[in-house]
C-alpha cells in the first residue's frame, strides 16, 4: 500500500501549483518566502519575518509604513493588504497561498495514476415525499436479496446496504429524509453519486418532492424518478411526468436524459427495473477509485453503545480500510479494532463505495465528518489533536457567514463566478417572477443560480439548503419566525427581505457589479405573541401578548405576522404592561400593545418590532 499522498498548494481556493508527494509526517514547506521576483506566504507573518523574507532591513519596512499612517512594531503580524503595499513598495509582487496538508485532507485533492483506479460501485440516496413509498422501496429492494443470506442477517445493523446486480455492486444509503440528506453536505460530505426519487402514480408532486429535487440539483447528483404506486387504481405515472417537467425533471421519452421506472413497492413489481437503472446510469458515470491507497470517507452515522463504546458506520469513497488502521474522524482518532456489514459479519477489509460499521474510536464522531488513514496511531492522534484546537480557536474567533458583503468583495476582485440563492415568496407566481427576473441578470462572467424558488414561509429547510449550497435566502412579503431566524444565525446564513420587486432586482444588479453598499440595515429587535384580544372604546383592538424573543419597544416600527405572511406593517401607538405604559418589555414577559391604523388582529400572531440601524464597520 501506498504511503505517499498527492496535496496541493491553493491560491484562495484556486488550484495554483502541484507539491511533490511526500509522507504523511513530513516537514510542512516555509510560509514565507520569495520565488521568482514573487513573495509567497502561506499564513500571518510579522514585520521581522516579512523583512527577512525579502532582504530589506525591518526598519526600512516600518519607516515606510509609518509613512503610509501605519503605526507597527517589528514583531507586530501585518494583515494581507499591509503586506501588499511593503512588497509593492519594494518591487515584489505578491502572493497567499493555503497549504493543504494532512491536517486538512478534506482538502486534497487526490491524483491517482489511471492505471490505479478501479471501478468502483455508486452510492445510491432515495428521496421523496413522506408518503410516497420511500421506505417501501427501501424494504422492498433489501427483502429482494433476503434469499442470498442467512436468516441472522435479515436485520440491518448499520444505515446503508449493498445489492448485487449483475455481478456489481450497489450501495444504498438509508437516510432519515433529505434534510439529513443536505444537512450532511453543509458539513462537508459529498457521499452521494445517484438520486432516486420517490413519486407516488395516484397522489403526483407534493411540496418535499420539490425539496427533494432542490436538494439533488443543489448536490450535483444524478437523478432517476422511481413512481410508486403503480398498483393502485388511480395511478397516473404521466400526470407525474408532466408535472415534473415545469421542475426541469424531462424523461427519456419527452426528449430528456432522465430515467423513470414505475414500480410498486407493495407487489415487488418494477424494483429490478429500477435496480437495473441504476446500474445503467452508474455505468454511464463510469465511477473509478484507487483501492491501493489510504482510505478515505465519511461518517453515515455514530451512537455510544454501551458495551462496545463509540461506534460508527463509515462510507469508504477511496482507498482500503483494514482492521487495525489508524484514523482521524472530524477532531478524533482511533484505531479500527473491527468492522462489520450490514449483516453484523466481521470484515478484515473494506474498498470504496463500502459501508462498514467500526468500533475503535476514541469518541463518537459527528454524521458527515470526514475521516481518513495514517501511518500510524500517534500520528493519528497528533493531526486530531491539531483539528480540535484549530476547530476550538475558529469557534472562539467566530467565523462570519457569506454574507451579502462578502459577495460582493469576491465578485469585486474576480474571485465569484456564480451567486446562489434561494427565493421564498408568498405567492407561487412572485417565487417564479423573482426566479426569472433574477436568472435574467447572469451575464458571461457572473451567473446567477436559483437553487430553489416557492411559495410559503422561510423554514428550517430553507436554512439548511443554504447553509450547504453557500446561498443567500431572499425573503419576498414574507419573514421568517424567531427559530428560523436563530437557526439562520447559528448556520452564519444570510436571509434578505423585500417587499418591492424592482428593489431586490437593484440589490442584485449591484452586487453582480461588486458595487453594493449597505448604509442603513434592517435591526429585529424582537417578537410577540397574540394570546388574547381586548375590544376598548376610542382606542380600538388591544393586543395581549406574550414576548417570546428579544424585546418590544414602545413607538417602534412593528409588523405583524400570519403564517409567516406579513398582513401589515406600521408602527406601536401604545405599549403597557397591566396599566401603566412601558418603555420596554422583554422576553419571557406579558405586555399589552395597540397598533396605529390596524384593529384585524388574531389571536396566534406574531408581532415583530424592528428598527433601522447604520451598519457597523467591520
């Protein structure tokens, strides 16, 4: 087995130049140095490193920069545009690059020898509405292949499977739905090469199997259309077809390159067709991985069992896994003391595109982590041990989201080619206009991606998907409730509102020129609930509420909220807690509120306050 990996140097996520293979412990390259009239760092340097760098005395540096306004020491770390003007300044260009090494393998990129590579069987996710047979099928096409084995290994032990046809295998990953499905991609993992989509023939398209489709899209993988149900009376597999059509889903015989088997997972009838599909198209992917190296993959899930300690199914995608390999899984390590199937059986060895269940962990890892092999134990648990400081020190620095800024400075320095987005709008045709409209604006150097486009409040979903596709949320007469905001907050995911088309159009034609600048930003500053109304005389409808975020503050602009629609928008004429007015109520407290020109309020809605604020400086 190979020791030796491929790594390379990236130019800000740009492929920029090749390191010759070298062992998993050798010497990490010089961050600093000058190569060919070029100086190339690779992480913070200090005037005294940048000088010494370049041959021009410290003093020299700091006088020039003093000059500049710019007040440094010779040991104080200078930040990428100061190094600039210092090398500029002296006739240096200038260059950062990252270093990808063993401490970050989920960046490798590996370059196997084509003659190394072998073919390697596709991993298979199926997804669909909740009742449309999903986990019918499932069943269905692992007690197809019950006859193959024993009677002890009915049971599935671990979430994914493996199926025989033709002589080749195909690997099944059973996911709880296609939240998990995305929730894992946001973390990095990119486990799935085929999607098949479950759509039941009697009940057609419903709003998850257009969350399904967005999430495929959004993963880059193949899709084949399973329509379920054929057994029953109203089946109608060409309504499904149709339907699909307007979601860029175009089968084979409307002139597309999208496979469609209809099945029923109740009689059994159609699976093989679906599993002989499956093989078709992963034949057509022409998968191939190199057995010959370290392995490489990703945690499907982890539990702690009690007798045997933290326990993992891992998905193997490259090279081979062996019983006493040495790994580092996400901020952990250990040494794989055994491997089972999914049919409980001890396994000594496990290729790409295998699922296994391991036991050997120092801790239970996360689903989605990437793990990978190393020479040997100490190795393992040095590189671990780095990830989690780097990982702690990131968390205590807090790293900041793709923000609408941050779009903008990539888009202004060349570094953004395409902007997703996700539209939530509170009618069907706003979400199809906005999409359109937006869709228009790509040119030859800036594309714009509409991940997904539909009617109804922002959800939990909605974050996930952006959080794992590095896409903004366009909200449009709608606005998203407290959890959904926090969730959007936690996932550092940006979420912009609007209520007048041509303005969201504007923000975007902006962007696109790396021209936008905020001045004045919209400031939640809390949220209320309707828990009872009270009719007064000369006042009209008072509102009693309870506040379930942040706080309310009297004469702010408020908006009120109905199944996450906004029904109006103006501002408090009074704010009391009992009798007497306040100034503020905060969370967890009642309050009684009346709001200016507007008496249809209901009992269960959401009155949000909110101000306008001058954006800080970063």
């Amino acid at each position: 087995m190979k020791k030796n990996k491929s790594f390379k140097k990236k130019d800000e996520g740009r492929r920029v130049s090749n390191v010759q293979e070298r062992p998993h412990n050798a010497k990490k390259a010089d961050y600093a140095k000058v190569n060919g009239g070029v100086f190339v760092y690779t992480k913070p340097i200090s005037v005294a490193e940048l000088s010494a760098a370049i041959n021009v005395p410290a003093t020299a540096i700091i006088k020039y920069l003093f000059l500049q306004g710019k007040g440094v020491t010779i040991n104080q770390i200078l930040d990428d545009e100061t190094i600039g003007l210092v090398c500029l300044q002296f006739n240096y260009d200038f260059k950062k690059e990252k270093l990808v090494d063993a401490e970050h393998f989920e960046e490798i990129e590996i370059q196997d020898d084509p003659k190394d590579l072998k073919e390697r069987g596709p991993v298979v996710t199926i997804m669909g509405h909740v009742d449309h047979g999903k986990t019918s099928i499932i069943d269905a096409i692992r007690h197809s292949d019950l006859a193959s084995h024993e009677a002890g290994g009915i049971s599935q032990a671990i979430g994914a499977y493996q199926r025989e046809v033709h002589g080749k295998k195909i690997t099944i990953i059973d996911t709880p739905g296609h939240a998990a499905f995305t929730a894992m991609r946001a973390r990095g993992a990119s486990v799935t090469d085929i999607c098949v989509l479950v759509v039941a023939a009697d009940d057609g398209v419903m709003p998850q199997t257009l969350e399904a489709i967005d999430h495929a899209k959004a993963a880059g993988c193949e899709i084949i259309v399973a329509v379920n149900k054929m057994d029953k009376p109203g089946a109608n597999p060409r309504h499904v077809k149709e339907q699909l059509l307007s979601h860029e889903i175009v089968a084979e015989d409307y002139g597309g390159d999208v496979m469609f088997v209809e099945v029923s997972a109740k009689t059994g009838a159609g699976i093989p067709d679906l599993l002989d599909a499956i093989a078709l198209k992963a034949e057509m992917l022409e998968l191939k991985a190199n057995p010959s190296r370290y392995a490489m993959g990703t945690v499907l899930e982890a539990n702690l069992d009690k007798g045997e300690g933290p326990k993992a199914t891992l998905l193997i995608q490259n090279g081979t896994l062996k019983t006493g390999d040495s790994v580092v899984v996400g901020e952990i390590y250990g040494k794989i003391r055994r491997m089972t199937n999914e049919y409980g059986q001890v396994v000594k060895s496990a290729g790409p595109s295998t699922p296994v269940s391991v036991i050997g962990l120092s801790a239970v890892p996360a689903a989605g982590d990437r793990f990978m092999t190393f020479a040997n134990e100490k190795e393992a648990r040095d590189i671990a041990e780095k990830r989690a400081l780097a990982k702690k020190a990131q968390a205590l620095a807090g790293t900041s989201a793709m923000s609408l800024e941050d779009l903008n400075n990539l888009v202004s320095q060349g570094e953004i080619q395409t902007i997703n987005v996700i539209i939530k709008a509170d009618t069907d045709g706003a979400a199809e206009a906005l999409k359109h409209s937006l869709e228009k604006l790509a040119n030859d150097q800036i594309k714009i991606k509409v991940i997904s486009a539909a009617a109804g409040a922002i959800s939990d979903n909605d974050v996930t998907l952006a959080s794992a596709s590095g896409a903004i949320i366009y909200g449009f007469n709608i606005r998203p409730d407290a959890r959904v905001r926090q969730k959007a907050e936690e996932e550092h995911v940006e979420i912009r509102l609007h209520r007048i088309i041509y303005e969201l159009i504007d923000e975007m034609t902006a962007l696109m020129k790396g021209m936008y600048k905020a001045e004045l930003v919209e400031k939640v500053t809390g949220q209320a609930e309707v828990r009872t109304l009270f009719k007064v005389s000369k006042i009209g409808t008072i509102a009693g509420c309870y506040v379930t975020i942040g706080s309310i503050k009297a004469n702010s602009k408020v908006r009120v909220l109905r199944d996450g629609q906004i029904v109006y928008e103006g501002e408090l004429a009074s704010l009391k807690r009992f009798k007497d007015d306040a100034k503020e109520v905060k969370q967890g407290y009642e309050c009684g509120l009346n709001i200016s020109n507007f008496n249809d309020i209901k009992e269960g809605d959401i009155v949000e306050g909110y101000e306008m604020v001058e954006k800080e400086e970063d």
